[in-house]
C-alpha cells in the first residue's frame, strides 16, 4: 500500500473514531445508548467520566418489563463524549428488590487498564424496605444512597460490592442479594 492509501486509511479510522464521540454529555446519552432510555435513574460525576443509571423497557419471554441499566460515559466538552461501557440491562422478578452488579473497565489504544469502576445499582419493590445496605465480600455492611424517581425507589454504591440487602423500618433483614 503507497503513502495515499495509508492516509486515505488514516482519515477513515479518524472519521469512524471521531464519529463514535458526541458534543455533549445529553447527546452522548441519547444517541450512544443502544436501548430505549426510559428513566435516568441518576447520572454519578467521577473523576473518570459518568456513570449513567437508567430504566429501559425491555422483553423478557412474552412480556414487556421495566429493565435496570447502567452506561460509563467519558469525556468533556473540548474532545467530546463516549459511552465506554458494555451496554446490557437486568431484569429479574423479585417482590422485595432487584439488583444490577457490574464493573466499568476503560483501556488505553495500547490495552492498559485505565480505569475500573465497579457499583451496584437496584431497585426497590417492596414498600416495607426502608434502607439499603450493601457489602463487600467482606461482609461489613453500609449504607448504600436511595434515589426516589416519582413513585419508584433505587439504591446504587459505587465499589466492589458484592451483597445488598434490604431493611424494616426496624432494622429487620427483609431481603439479601448478591454472591
């Protein structure tokens, strides 16, 4: 291959990487997000980029449900935005709570680590769940953030956590998730 096929190859592999980059951290979120984004949960600003929690309406056998998901998107405003993350959403049938555990990685061009972003992230069904906690493997628990989003309540923690467990208003374990 000459020097001309080379650059032509260039400007192509720079168009279609600058074309998976949006101006905005909205746009990135509306058009880089493969599913239909009912809800944004919350959007958690890191040092990273953005984690991105949100609800999508999904099929799960023949019925339509309300599905967790979750997006990594990195950038700013000067070289624009990307969702990075390995875009897939839960769902799983449960009276009490569900839960959507997953890690973020981020690697260079060269395939170094860059950045690692574990969370945990749910929702809470039952009206007699007042507080979330969640573990590492651990065991000690603490106290995960409730989101209230109109009728619905949600619970995330960013970091390697592998159990949540919801509690009465006493205190009483109601349930526990995780492995």
């Amino acid at each position: 291959m000459g020097k001309v096929g080379r650059a032509i190859m260039l400007a192509m592999c720079m168009l279609l990487l600058a074309a998976c980059r949006y101006e905005t951290l909205d746009q990135a979120i509306e058009e880089g997000i493969p599913f239909n984004i009912q809800q944004i949960v919350h959007m958690e600003k890191l040092k990273e980029g953005t984690l991105v929690l949100y609800t999508t309406k999904q099929k799960d056998g023949a019925e339509r449900v309300d599905a967790l998901g979750a997006a990594f998107i990195e950038g700013n405003s000067k070289d624009g935005w990307e969702n990075v993350g390995h875009n897939h959403w839960i769902y799983e049938k449960n009276d009490f709570m569900m839960q959507y555990k997953d890690v973020f990685h981020v690697y260079s061009p060269d395939g170094k680590l860059e950045v690692k972003v574990p969370f945990l992230f749910g929702k809470i069904n039952s009206p007699k769940i007042t507080k979330v906690e969640v573990a590492k493997s651990d065991k000690k628990f603490s106290e995960a953030k409730v989101i209230k989003k109109g009728k619905e309540r949600y619970y995330y923690a960013i970091g390697d956590y592998q159990f949540a467990r919801g509690l009465s208003k006493d205190g009483k374990e109601l349930n526990r998730q995780g492995k």
